[in-house]
C-alpha cells in the first residue's frame, strides 16, 4: 500500500473516533488535516447534526471555571502530556487520553472533547496556535498534578485545584457528589489468616501434597 494511502486511511481512522468522541468538524478538521468538506460528506451527512457554536477558548476560560471544572481539565491535560512523554502522536494522545478520562468521571465528564482538543492545543502550542499558555505543574502542598498557566497577569491567581477540593470535601455537596468515596469492605465477610487455618481439615490442606520422607 501505498504511504499516501496508507496515511489518508490513518487520517480517516482518527477522524471516526474524534466524532464518535463528539468532535466538531473544526477540530476533526485540525488533527486529522483532512478537508472540512470531505469530513461533512463522510462523517456528518445530516447538517443538523453537525456541532455548532463558538469554539473553547480555554487560556480565557480555565481562570473563571469553577474548581471542579479546572480539576477535569488538569486530568485531561495531565493524561495528555504523558502520552505525548511516551512519543505517541498529539492526535492518538488527545483521542486515548480523552477515553480514558470519560471513563474516569463516567457518566457525566464535565469536559467536552472540543474543550480537551483545545486545552492540548494551548498545552502544547499546536493545531490551532503556536503559543503555549498552560503547563502542567506539581503542587507542592498535595503533590498532585495540575494545569498551570504560563505567564500573563493571572498566571499565579488560580492554584492547585485538588488541594481546593481536599479543602471543600467535607463541607461542599457538589464536590462530595462529584467525588464519591468507594463504600469500605465489611472485615466480617473477609476470612482472615487464622480463620483460614482453623478451616482446615484435619492433616493439612488439600493443595499441599505430603511430604514423602
Ligand atoms: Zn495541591
């Protein structure tokens, strides 16, 4: 096959996931280099299906999200970069690390896959612009990673937004809704190590052969 074809059949690969994902054809359109036109015949053939509206701005945005929002958007961006880390393409990277993070806050991810395109193209200074605005940077308080913005006025006035949510835990609803606790194990239905061995039959367990001598 020729590498031609071979690159335009990978290019159509990832544009049916981007719009499986909910993409709008600008974004499919970036990543894949593809021809808008071409991505309206083949992917969107009824118009009103087709995403509209203003694209993400996200360099605006991140500083007026609430905090619950900025902690989606650090999970995307941080999943990203590590892909990007592990020498995978920016759009297999954006593709597979917005799967991963839908699965994480499944059912109702709060960051759209337009918002994740947008927030990697500022992450990394590609697809759309050539300036890198945000950077991923390690909190000292809590040691998690979190986006972060590179220079401008506000570069210091939003923080780490997981330290904000430990802070809210107890007293916010929507970040205990937002951040349920897995429900502990009772210890009664767990057979511990001398209940184990009281269970066994007289002579020893049936997986220990005897010993010959
Ligand atoms: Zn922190």
């Amino acid at each position: 096959m020729r590498t031609s074809t071979r690159r335009h059949l990978h290019a159509l690969q990832l544009a049916q996931a981007c719009v499986e994902l909910g993409a709008r054809v600008r974004t499919v359109h970036h990543i894949t280099r593809l021809p808008r036109r071409e991505l309206i015949r083949l992917f969107y053939p009824d118009s009103q299906s087709i995403p509209r509206g203003r694209p993400p701005d996200s360099p605006e945005w991140y500083h007026t999200a609430n905090v619950l929002f900025r902690a989606d958007a650090s999970l995307v961006g941080v999943l990203y970069r590590r892909l990007r880390h592990a020498n995978l393409p920016s759009g297999s990277s954006l593709i597979a690390a917005y799967r991963h993070y839908r699965h994480l806050r499944a059912p109702e991810p709060r960051i759209s896959f337009d918002r994740a395109f947008d927030l990697a193209a500022h992450l990394e200074g590609i697809w759309i612009t050539s300036i890198r605005s945000f950077s991923v940077a390690v909190c000292p308080q809590c040691h998690s990673e979190h986006l972060t913005a590179i220079g401008g006025p506000r570069s210091q006035s939003v923080g780490c937004p997981w330290c904000k949510i430990i802070h809210r835990y107890r007293t916010d609803p929507r970040v205990q809704t937002s951040f349920p606790t897995l429900p502990l194990v009772d210890p009664r239905h767990i057979v511990l190590g001398i209940d184990l061995l009281i269970a066994q039959p007289p002579g020893g367990g049936a997986d220990i052969p005897d010993d010959p001598a």
